[in-house]
C-alpha cells in the first residue's frame, strides 16, 4: 500500500511517503524551494517523494492531509465571531486567508496530483503528532503528549498507544486542552514580545533564558492558571493572539512586563533592559516546564507507564523535555525528530495507514535521513570550476584529513549522504568544528552564522562515550538521540568543551550511535585519537534566515559566503583559497579572479 | 539614468523620505527587499548550468545580502535614535517581505530571461537610488548607504547586459524589450491586486458588521458556558467510517 502524507499551508509545509507501511522518503518543502518556513502546498516535495520512490499519483491507494481544514475554518470563525467587534480589523485578512485557499485542501490535492476525491483523507492535527511520536519510536505501548500552538482546536492532548499483539496498533487520545488555552502560544507570545520571529525563533526564547533569572514567574503565573482538573487556562485579558492578528499580546501585558524589545535592537545583557528580557525569558521557560512537567506526571501516574511519546512543536524545547524525562516519573522519552507541522506529513501518513487501514504495523527505521542525497560529484564539478582546491580521498584517508583539519580550528561543512527530516541537522548537512574554545562559538555567531551572540551551539557525541563527558539521566541519551533534550556538561570537562556548553552549563547534546551515521561517527572518533575528546561542535548547515542545505550545490554557495574553511561532500573535500576582502567591491572581486 | 516616471514621482519620493518616520518603514522595507532578492539570486547560481553565471550570480547575491544588511542597520540604527510610530509595526509582526519588488520565479527559468529582468531591475533602482541619494542630503550615512549601492547596481547593471549579450547575442536586445513588458505587467498585476484588496475588504467588513453581529451574541453565550480545562475526546470521532474523509 503506498500512501502520501502532506502537511501544508500554515508553517513548514511537508510531504512523505509510505510504501507498505514503511517510510521511503520525507522532506519538507523548505528544502527543495530553498524558502525558509516555505508553508506553501508542498508540490515539491510531492514530486520528489513520488520520483524517489519510483511511483505516479496514480499508484497511490492515499493521500492523507494531516489536519482537518474545514475544522480549523471554524475555529477561525468562531473565534472572530467571541471577539466581536473588536476582530473587525483581522476578521476580512482571515477570511480571505481561509477562503482563498486553505479550506479546499481536497480540492487542491485533487487537482494537482490528479487522484480521485475517494482517495484523499484527513486526520486529526494533533492525530498526526501523536502518531508521528508514537509509530516512529521503539516501544511496545506508551503514554502521549502532544502540545503545541493549535491545530484545529486542540492546543495539547493525551492518551496512550499500543502495538497489540497480533500487530495492530492503536492510538487513543483521550483529552485535550481547546485553544485559546495554548501553552505554545503562551510561549510564541513571549517570542514575538522579546522580538524574535513567531513560528520560527522560540528557540531563542529558550537559549536567552539560560542567562537570565525566573524572577518574574510571579507576573508569569497571572497569565496562564491551573484549573482544578490538571490542565491550564490562560487569562484571555494579557492577549490578543485570540483576537487580532496584528499582536498577540495585549496592552495588560506590556503594563505587567514592560515595554517590548524592538527586533532590530541587539539583546545587550550588560543593560537593564537586556537583563529583563533575558528574565522575561527565564520566566516563561520556568512556568513552561512546570506545568508540563506536572501534566505528563499526572499522566504517569493514570497510565502506569513507563514510556512516554512526545510530540508537536512544544517538544523542540530541549530543557524542557530534560526536565519531563527527570520528574515526570516516566523512565523513556520519545520525541521524533521532526515532532513539528513537518512532521505531521509522516504521521498523517503512519496514522492512516496504522489506524483507518488496520495495516499491521511494521518497525520503523529509527533515523531521521528520510531527504534527498548529496551529490559528491556536483561539488567537485562546481569547486574545480571555480579554481578551488579539490580533493578526492578514500573513506579513511578523508577521515583523517578532515580531523586533522578540524584539529587545527578549521571549520567543516559536512554533508552525507540523505538529509534529515525535521528542523535539527543530526550529522548529514551539518557545520562542525572544534568544541573547545569558546572564540569558536563566537566565530560560528559573527562570521558563519550571522546569529546573535547569547545563541549556544549543540555537541555531538559518540554514544560510547557520552557519559564521560555529559550528566545524562537514565533515558537521558535516547533523549539526546535526535538532540531533543538538554544535560549538563560534566564540570570538568565545561573549560575544554568552551564552545558548547552553555551560560548555565548545559548542552543539547547528540548522542550518536554508530549504526545512524556511521561516517560522521567515525570521525568522531579519528578526532578524538587526535585530541583525546571525540566531541564535537554540530550545527546545522545554513546561515541565519535560510533553509539548511539540501544539494551540494547549495552547501557550496553557502560554503562560499560565509567563513566555512573546508566543505565535505561524501568523499570530495574542498578547501577555501584566500579571498579577497570580504568588503572588496564585486568589480574588485570578479577582478581578482584573473 | 533617472527615468521620466521617476522624475515625475520625484514629489512623491520627497514626501516619503522627508519624514523620519517613513524614511525609517522604507529602510527596513529595502532591507527585506534587498535580502529577498539575494536569496532569489543566490538560487539562480545554484540552478544555473553556466559556470561563469554561477560565480557571477554569488557575487552578485553577496552583494545583495550586503545590502540588505545596510539597510537593516541603518533602519534599526535611525530607530533607536528615535521612538517611531513604525516601532509598534515592528513588534511581533512580520515585516512586508515578499520576494523582490518584482516577485521573481528563478526555478525553470532560462539564463537569458533572468539575466534580462536583472539587468531591467537594476538599471531601474539605479536611477531611483539616484533621486533617494539626493534626498537624503541632510543623513549624511543614509546618504553614504546609497552612493555604496548605487556603485554596485551599476556594476550588476553592466556586467548582466555583457553576460545576456554573451549567451544570447541574436536576441539579448528583444529580451530586454521584453522585461520591461513584463515588468509593466506585473506592476498592473500588483496594483491591481492591491485594488482587488481593498474592494475584497471593504465587502468582508460590511458583511461583518451586517451579518454577523447575531452570529456574534450566540457565539459568545456559548463561550461562556464552556468551562476551561481538559475536554474529553470521544472515541467515536476516528471510529465513524467516514471521519477519514471528512474535514470536519
């Protein structure tokens, strides 16, 4: 049975691919358009999907959407009509954003892949999350969470699953939070208040509130309340999200926290306003891992379980998943690598085919290289052509050469073999470099990057070695897996592990076992023969604003504008020459290519 | 350079950036624009199959990417010199972005064409770059900004009518002919979307406030008898044979 699952239209637009109930590929739209968040109906990444596996829309017994539109449309609606009047304003904006496109989703599968209506299913949004955390990890039975902005109304659900044994599995969400109570929004609120980019830099949130102090949980705990049942409500008077769309928090709320930051004014904790941000930051994150943390322990404790999956956008919060594994009572914590809208695409498809079509259920390969591969030969074409210095190595030698090179400070752009799915670069399109210093941090922010300076970076680590160097809790390095949890460094080891251990001492490490990237793992290992750590720096492969890269093409023209010393495609390496200074006119520089 | 329309809507220019405030929206706007368009370039150098091009394009992306920097810098620098109306714009809410002024499609498109609509482009900032440079005589690092940029679109101007007449040296004149008509084109396309808009939204609001108000007192009586805190999710919602198909 092959079955296409698409998720699409609000953020990170996706598809994947199922061919007897087993993943064959997955991409997210952002990849192939090379547009950032690319939300648009991911035709892209269909088409990939369909010519990977050697198929036409007209070998699909299914197409599954992985939330139901119409649902959405009316909570939109219903939501506009509880605002009246004060929505007049986002009301036509949401209307014609809806209408225009967004509800004729059946439609719009229809005609561009030409399948019959018959053909095309929806699930649950937070269906697909659920399945997406559940059906991809190794477990017999668990208990899931799922959290996030909103799907259709749903912001949170729980309930458990379970593979029975004659091979059917079973999903059963049993409850849920309704927007407008959303812990995801609560969090996105703060993101847009501090001045970063909603949907898409609440990770900064996260990273900024290592620096500051939870002294404003106090003024936190106002706007978001525990109901007696366990569950939470937000206090609607501090936001707007439920009623605008111009802002998602109210006037009340500046007049308890403060002005907000101007995006275009860089966070300097040395000010007070620096320090309140970073406070605010702190705040937030506090309040969000508690009552996370209380709600999965509650769900312990009514399941007796002893594994717990954990999906939506909620679950790239790292400290809090490390939190959730430590006091939640659950011994395994389960989050995909892409638990996101991305991921939906895949869980919608794992869902229908699971649950509608009671297929048996297959083990999925525990990985996240579900994406398009790298052309080793297209960099060297590209590198020759432009008169850099091309290498082509054997397997071991190339090890070598690159630990070497990573030895002396350089720094690396790796690419091997598929792409992750998902929004964390595991060691396929990844920027590595030397973990010791904290100068390469700051290199990696300013020359690389082009990110703010309080931003960390994540290790990676062989799993052999991991507890050498990093406190991981018992669960901790299946958690570390796909980098979804944060841990302390050990002490020890923070002065020479400079570069990725964080303001509080922390790191989002990946822990990497050898069967999932073989190759990066034996590097791992060549740089730890040299320096005695075989640690280090792995971040994605991209520079601020853009998608990480999928061909190596892209790696290349990345490689080449920014400070990335050595590019690595399977096994050509390509080393940068000097260039001429960086703000050297294009005349200048196009002259200097004689 | 300056061309006839820009002349004319030299007034206009004057208006915009004799205002502290609009001259500020319009530096972060530029910003986006500049950064959208060395993205769209940036892809071009990706996809293209001429290895001249694909250096070209970078160093032409570069330098667009650079630009967009300038302008982000100097909008926030101005910003924070001043408390604007535009600074409440600014917080939590995308900036107009969009993909260059002219949204461009660089997937499937031929060399010839994009170097043609490049060449179009540019030429035509440069003379608006012109009158803006004037402008901002009284912003000494606007001012410089703009003479920075206007150097490169004269470069990126000249260096894509030498590589259009290089690849297609029959044709390179009729394409340019014919990027200004599509660019003309999509300028009515833009304006008459923007109109479309306005009508679209003028027909939602009146509806809003003639239908709904009703719908609008129901709605709100229900709200408030639906308590907060966990809500059941009913089995049957998946069991029923035909909740697969519905997007309900």
């Amino acid at each position: 049975m092959k079955i296409l699952g698409v998720s699409a239209h609000y953020h990170d637009s996706a598809a994947a691919l199922l061919v007897d109930g087993v993943p064959v590929c997955a991409v997210q739209e952002e990849r192939l358009s090379r547009r950032k968040n690319d939300a648009s109906f991911p035709i892209g990444a269909i088409e990939w999907c369909l010519d990977h596996a050697g198929i036409t829309p007209d070998d699909l017994d299914a197409v599954v959407f992985y939330e139901r539109s119409m649902l959405k449309f009316d909570r939109i609606l219903t939501t506009a009509l509880r605002a009246f009047p004060r929505s007049w304003r986002s009301f036509p904006q949401a209307i014609k954003n809806t209408l225009g496109e967004k509800v004729w989703v059946r439609g719009i599968i229809s005609s561009h892949l030409g399948v019959p209506r018959e053909k095309i299913l929806f699930t649950d949004h937070h269906a697909s999350h659920a399945a997406v955390a559940f059906l991809t990890a190794p477990v017999r039975r668990a208990a899931i969470l799922t959290a996030d902005g909103v799907g259709e109304w749903a912001t949170l659900t729980v309930g458990r699953g379970e593979r029975r044994a004659d091979g059917i599995a079973e999903i059963s969400l049993e409850r849920e939070v309704r927007f407008p109570h959303s812990l995801g929004m609560l969090y996105s609120t703060f993101t847009a208040y501090l001045g970063f980019a909603v949907n898409e830099d609440e990770y900064k949130v996260m990273g900024l509130a290592a620096y500051g102090r939870p002294t404003m949980v106090d003024k936190v705990g106002k706007l978001i309340r525990r109901t007696p049942d366990g569950a939470f409500a937000i206090a609607p008077e501090y936001f707007e999200y439920q009623t605008t769309a111009g802002r998602s928090y109210s006037s009340r709320f500046i007049g308890l926290f403060g002005p907000p930051r101007n995006r275009y004014d860089p966070i300097d904790l040395e000010t007070a306003d620096g320090q309140r941000f970073a406070d605010c930051a702190a705040s937030v994150q506090r309040v969000l891992e508690d009552v996370l943390v209380d709600i999965a322990r509650n769900l312990h404790r009514e399941t007796g379980l002893t594994d717990l999956c954990y999906g939506g956008g909620v679950a790239l919060n790292g400290v809090a998943n490390a939190r959730i594994l430590a006091e939640s009572g659950f011994e395994r914590l389960f989050v995909p690598p892409a638990p996101g809208d991305a991921g939906c695409a895949l869980g919608a498809a794992l869902y229908a085919d699971r649950i509608y079509f009671r297929n048996p259920d297959r083990d999925v390969p525990d990985h996240p290289f579900w994406g398009p591969a790298v052309d080793a030969g297209e960099l060297a074409k590209a590198g020759r052509e432009d008169n850099q210095a091309v290498d082509e190595l054997d397997q071991a030698a190339m090890l070598e050469r690159i630990a070497g090179e990573l030895a002396d400070g350089r720094i690396v752009g790796w690419m091997e073999g598929a792409c992750e799915f998902g929004p964390r670069a595991l060691g396929h399109r990844s920027i590595l470099a030397a973990p010791h210093a904290r100068e390469m941090r700051d290199r990696l922010n300013r020359d690389i990057k082009y990110r703010e300076d309080f931003r960390p970076f994540a290790p990676v680590v062989p799993a052999e070695t991991a507890g050498r160097f990093f406190d991981l809790p018992p669960g901790g390095a299946r958690l570390a897996r796909f980098m979804s949890g944060v841990f302390p460094v050990r002490p020890e080891w923070r002065d020479r592990l400079g570069a990725v251990t964080h303001v509080d001492g922390s790191a989002r490490v990946q822990v990497l076992e050898r069967e999932m990237a073989p190759r990066l793992h034996a590097l791992l290992e060549a740089y730890g023969r040299r320096t005695g750590i075989p640690v280090l720096l792995n971040t994605s492969l991209n520079v601020a604003g853009e998608p990480i890269v999928t061909r190596a093409l892209e790696g290349y023209s990345t490689f080449r504008r920014c400070g990335i010393d050595v590019l690595v495609a399977g096994n050509t390496l390509v080393k940068k020459r000097a260039a001429p200074p960086a703000r050297a006119s294009m005349q200048e520089r196009v002259a200097s290519w004689a | 350079m300056v061309s006839p329309i820009d002349g004319l809507l030299r007034p206009v220019h004057q208006w915009v950036w004799g205002d502290f405030d609009r001259r500020v929206r319009k530096l972060l706007a530029f910003a986006e624009v500049e950064t959208d368009g060395g993205r769209d370039i940036l892809r071009a150098a990706e996809l293209t199959q001429d290895p001249l091009l694909r250096r070209l394009y970078l160093e032409h992306a570069i330098d667009e990417l650079h630009h967009g920097n300038l302008f982000r810098e100097r909008g926030a620098a101005l910003l924070r010199l001043r408390a604007t109306r535009a600074r409440s714009l600014f917080n939590g809410n995308p900036l107009p972005g969009g993909h260059g002024l002219d949204d461009l499609r660089i997937e499937g498109e031929p060399d010839h064409r994009l170097l043609a609509f490049l060449h179009v482009a540019e030429k035509a900032a440069a003379g608006r770059f012109t009158i803006y440079r004037e402008l901002v005589d009284d912003d000494p690092a606007t001012r410089a900004i703009f003479e920075e940029i206007l150097r490169d679109e004269v470069f990126h101007m000249n260096y894509t009518y030498t590589q259009l007449a290089r690849i297609s040296p029959r044709s390179h004149r009729w394409q340019i002919w014919r990027a200004r008509g599509n660019r003309l084109w999509k300028r009515y396309l833009r304006v008459a979307v923007a109109i479309a808009a306005v009508f679209g939204t003028a027909m939602i609001s009146l509806l809003y406030f003639v239908v709904l108000p009703p719908f609008a007192w129901f709605a709100r009586r229900a709200a408030r008898r639906e308590t907060s805190g966990w809500s059941p999710i009913p089995a049957s919602r998946h069991q029923l044979p035909d909740s697969r198909h519905s997007q309900y």
